[in-house]
C-alpha cells in the first residue's frame, strides 16, 4: 500500500486506547494548517466492498479475524476526523451479500418492514453522509433490498439503476433512487471563517447486474452504462448549484479507454468533465497502491485517476479510504487546488503475523451483537460428515477436493432434475471454482476443513456466493474452449525453464472452472488462447490436449449438460459461447444448498479428488506457485502432480515448486 498523505498520524498506542484519547494528541492535516483565508481542507472518507462485515470475525473459520471489520475500521474515522478541518463519510456499495451473517438475515430471520438490517444499523453508528448500490446488493432480490435500505439514516444514491427499460435519455429514466444528493455543508477556511459549500455525490453500479442477477431482475429493473448516465446527470448537478461533484464508483479501475457498458469503468468516468473526485471499488484492491503501478490513466503517486484525485479503500473494512482536497473560493464557488489520496489500512502484517493497528468501536459492534450471535449458533449446526479433509491450498494447480465435491453436488442435483425431461439421455458433466485460493484476500484465504462433522459454515466456506444452479447445453467443441478459457489462469511455462511463475495474478480463481466428468491435460508450453475477459488472443493455440469423455476422444459435435451457476450461464466471465441461450435449466436453488442437501443425502462423503486434469509434462522445466503455509500439511494428498516447498514468499504466503 503506497501512503501518499503526510499528516503526522496518531500512535499505534493512542488509536488502541479509542477515540476519548485522542483530542489532545491529533495533528491536522497539512491542508487544513497550511490553507489560506479563502482556502479549506475537505476530507473525503469512504468505505468500500464491506460485504457484511461488521465485527472483526471469519464465520467460516470461526474466529476472530484482525484484517477485516467496520469495528475497526470505525475506530480511526474519529481521529481521522479531527486530522481534518471540514470531512464527510460516504460508502461505496457491496454491503449486504458477502458473509454468512448476509446470509442468515436473507435466509433464516428475514427482513420484516421496519427491520434494521445489522450492517446498515452498525453504519448508522457513524454518520454516514452518502452510500450508493455495489452490485452484490441485489443478490438476494429487490424486495429485501429496499427493506434493508429503508433502515439507513443516510440517502443512497444511484444514477444507471433503472425502474423497468430504459428511457430515450438518463434524464427520462425512471429510477429506483435519486440520481444524486447535493449536500449543503459549511467549511471552515484556514482563517477560521465559515462558507457555504454544496457538495454533489452521485453514484453508479455496473451494469452486469442484469447478467449476475437476471433471476431477480429481469422485468423489473435495467441498468444504463455507468458514463453515459453521469454524461446526462453531472451537469445537472452542476445547473443546480454543486460546487464540488464527488463520484461514487462501485466500478473498478479497469481500461482508460471508453466502451458500452464497461464493467470496470473508473477512468473513463473520472475523465467526466464536472467530476472533481472519485471513490471506486469493486475489484477488492487498494489505490493508491502498488497493484496499480504502470496502469494507464492513473497517476499511482499522486493518488489521480483521470487526473482527478481518487482512492479505493480495500474490502470487508480492511482500509479506510482517504482523499484530501484543498479547495479555493473562486467567482463566488470552490475549486480543486491540490489533493492527497491514501487508502488507511487497520492492521500491518510483520514477519508473517497480522498487527492490528486499532481496536473495535464499541458502539459498532453493539448495533449487530445479536444477529452476530445468531450467526454463530446458524453457522455451526453439522449436516453431515466428510470422511477426508476439504482444503483448496492446490485448487489452482491440481485437481481439488473443495471443488470436487462441489461438482459432485451438482452432477447429483442435475440429474435429479432433467430425469424427466427431454434432456435426460444427454450426458451430464460439472463445471465448478475454487473461490477461496490465496490471492487478495490474502494468505490465510483458503478452504480449510477437517475430517469430521460438517457444518454450514464449512459448506458457506466451500461456495462463498449465493449463485443458483443452471444447466446449459454444450458441445464438445464448446466444453473445449470452456477450459481453454479456464487454462488462461497460467502463464506461458517455456521449455526448460527454471521456476518460471505459474499463476497469472490478474485472472479470478472464480473463473478457473475444472469440469469433472471429462479428463484432459493443460499444455503449459503455449500461450492462451483467450484473455481474462474471454477475447481471443492467440486463435491457434490449443492448451487442452487429450480431451476425453468416457476414455475416448470427445466429439466436438456431442451434446452435453453442463450444471454451473447463473453467472456463468448467463455470461459471466465472458466465456466463449456460454451465453443464457444455452440455458435449459433454471433452478429455485442456490448451489449452496445443493451442497448442504448433497451431504445430507449421502451422510459421510468421500471429497478426495480424482485427478480427472493435470499439466502436459515438459522435460527439465518447474513452476512456481504461492499458498497458505499450512499448504505443507497436505503436499503428500495431492494427485497428479509433484510438488515440494520452494520457502517462503512474500505478505505470509509459502511458496511452492512443481516439476513439469
């Protein structure tokens, strides 16, 4: 994480004591010292991705967990506050799904009118001044939503989210919130006199919503392209007197140049004429920050996206984001003079240990205590035992258990379903992720489960994501450039090369579907044949050799069922052909609970994976991979490839090697 702003920060020792410690010890802000008479300091602080973390705890592992929580997140924003003359709090989105107290208010208690939802009363704590929608939000469809929504005592806003088709223009759109909010605030200049100032926040969501989750919007909802409807919005906002236009983004900071309907669309919307500064999200990385070095269209020193000051604050209350504008009267309004951004974490990791930096706010976690509790008693009830261990240390490299038995769940279930029908005779094959596997969210993200009882917080650990199960139908030719798109996780391994890096960081483990019910091989030796967003980069390359179905040579003219989810039946991923045309089975289940049902029905299950993939074998040549440390537990279990201890890496992971 790159510091961009130099206020002399609070002690370790003075935040850990809470926010009555720290009046007397506050440094302002250079901003707020330095500002001239007609100058002031307004600090933007915002929260992004939260993902229903209220209290510093990892329900699958169950226990505590210092690198995540609003808590704690929670317990800097009053010193950070005080650091600043003038200050408002904003949240970016992605607060409702993402960990299984999300799932226990969704599913088990409910939301009744005039419910508060747990995340949304813990942030009613804080003040906040302003949040808009992530696309996680609709996850559990918009009736619950919009109960959730109605406990916050702070406005939402999103300007692409619209009530049915689009409109002829943003402007006719009929929307499902306001476009935006115009805050009318004083600030303090640098002499100590007070001035009016109108701030304007507006806030966008991707427009995949209405892939991810067309089971629930369909017919209902519609989303408009992030920078079109600021094209339409921000000079209105303008027109009705804001001096200063604050964008948020729960979009990522992806490609500068501008296409339709862009997932990741930060810079291009930065570049907006009106916009003075943006928070974005969504992608679950830090900025400024290292992973953003050499990208086009930011300025990863200065903290500028677009050349606008930006910041994206971390996931699940990891950072706090932070951007520092000093703004000047001009003409009777305010402009941009200079800026800092920082995204603030709340721990360290030093010699493979995670330091807190702070402490929880208290009042925080007392406004979700109790669905926190009913979590734990929810997520500890067993439903069945597994008679080996479940981990995903090697999802990436081999053949997994974690994702063989979600395949197993699937296969079980799609074939229950069509048994009827007129796809019953078709082979049924499984395509499934791993979603824990390091990366991000860091080296003790993995699927961990010992042999034994089973509970639901195991089978929430195993499939992270309320999907629902769908069945397309394939060809043997699709199903090959199914996994040809999966094989782009790796780099291209050079013949006789001596630990070359396995693993393409940029490339989601979500996306590294293994399809079990078919076997083949991953030829490291040539180059993908697809990019991470599916586009076709090397036409002739063919990475999946020995592509065989029931020991054959599978016929690229064969139809096959296919279960997966509805992201990735429906586009998600932008794989090659798996479009919602293919789809031929919707299901009222989540995957999750197949899974859940899966164990039930068969009592004990037996996860230990079959090796149906593995690498090409290529003389004198290793790769490299990092993993959990507790990785080397399991080295011996792993089938189909060889792998020893390469030492340790960087940020706590360990560091493996497999000889090719």
């Amino acid at each position: 994480m790159t510091s961009m702003i130099s206020p002399l920060h609070l002690t370790r020792r003075s935040l850990l004591a809470g926010a009555a410690a720290t009046s007397a010890l506050v440094m302002l802000h250079p901003f707020s010292a330095r500002a001239a008479a007609n100058q002031a300091h307004l600090r933007i602080m915002e929260t992004t991705d939260l993902h229903v973390h209220v209290f510093p705890y990892d329900y699958y592992g169950d226990k505590p967990n210092d690198t995540v929580g609003l808590a704690r997140t929670a317990s800097i924003i009053d010193a950070i506050r005080a650091e600043a003359t003038n200050s408002i709090l904003v949240d970016n989105g992605d607060f409702l799904q993402g960990n299984p107290m999300g799932d226990y208010i969704a599913y088990q208690r409910g939301m009744k009118d005039g419910d508060v939802h747990p995340v949304i009363a813990a942030m009613n704590v804080l003040g906040y001044d302003c949040g808009t929608l992530g696309n996680h939000e609709f996850n559990y469809g918009l009736d619950f939503m919009f109960k959730a929504l109605n406990g916050a005592n702070f406005p939402l806003v999103c300007a692409n989210l619209t009530k049915g088709a689009l409109a002829a223009s943003a402007r006719q759109d009929e929307l499902f919130l306001k476009p935006y909010v115009i805050l009318d605030r004083k600030v303090k200049d640098g002499s100590g006199e007070e001035h009016q100032i109108r701030i304007g926040l507006i806030g966008f969501v991707p427009p995949q919503i209405m892939t991810w989750d067309a089971k629930h919007l369909e017919g209902k909802a519609n989303a408009r392209d992030i920078v079109k409807a600021a094209e339409a919005w921000v000079p209105q906002m303008r027109e009705e007197g804001a001096d200063i236009v604050i964008a948020l983004s729960h979009s990522g900071i992806g490609q500068q140049t501008y296409a339709e309907n862009l997932e990741n669309a930060t810079i291009p919307l930065a570049a907006i004429e009106g916009i003075d500064a943006i928070v974005t999200g969504h992608s679950h990385l830090d900025f400024p920050g290292p992973k953003f070095d050499g990208v086009t269209g930011v300025d990863n020193k200065k903290g500028l996206i677009s050349g606008k000051p930006g910041v994206m604050g971390g996931f699940w209350g990891s950072h706090l984001g932070l951007i520092d504008l000093l703004i000047e009267r001009e003409g009777g309004g305010w402009r941009v003079v200079s800026s800092t951004s920082e995204a603030r974490p709340i721990y360290r990791r030093e010699e493979k240990k995670v330091i807190a930096e702070v402490a929880d706010r208290q009042d925080v976690l007392a406004a979700a205590q109790k669905d926190h509790e009913a979590t734990l008693a929810y997520v500890r009830t067993p439903v069945g035992k597994t008679s080996a261990p479940l981990y995903s240390y090697f999802a990436l490299v081999a053949d997994d258990p974690s994702v063989q038995i979600v395949s197993q769940a699937q296969t079980w279930y799609i074939k229950e379903m069509l048994k009827d029908t007129e796809h019953r005779d078709l082979p049924v094959l499984s395509a499934a992720a791993p979603f824990k596997a390091g990366g991000r969210g860091g080296a003790d993200y993995y699927t961990d489960v010992p042999a034994g009882d089973i509970a639901i917080k195991n089978v929430a650990d195993l499939y992270l994501y309320p999907n629902t199960v769908q069945a397309v139908i394939v060809t043997g030719e699709q199903v090959r450039n199914w996994l040809e798109m999966s094989a782009g996780i790796f780099n291209e391994v050079k013949p006789g090369a001596s630990d070359a890096p396995l693993i393409n960081g940029s490339f989601p483990s979500y996306n590294f579907d293994v399809i079990d019910g078919v076997t083949y091989q991953i030829d490291l030796s040539v180059p993908p044949k697809f990019d991470k967003d599916g586009n076709t980069i090397n036409a002739s390359s063919n990475r999946i050799k020995n592509l065989q179905f029931n020991g054959k040579p599978i016929d690229p003219a064969q139809k096959f069922v296919i279960a997966t989810n509805n992201y990735r039946a429906g586009g998600g991923g932008n794989f090659p052909d798996i479009t919602a045309d293919k789809v031929v089975f919707v299901a009222p289940d989540t995957n999750r609970d197949v899974v859940v049902r899966y164990i039930i029905d068969q009592g004990t299950i037996n996860p230990s994976a079959d090796a149906n993939w593995t690498f090409v074998p290529l003389a004198n040549t290793s790769a490299t991979f990092d993993s959990g440390p507790k990785a080397r537990q399991f080295l011996a279990q792993v089938r189909g490839v060889t792998i020893e201890d390469a030492g340790d890496a960087a940020e706590g992971f360990a560091r493996f090697r497999i000889k090719l």
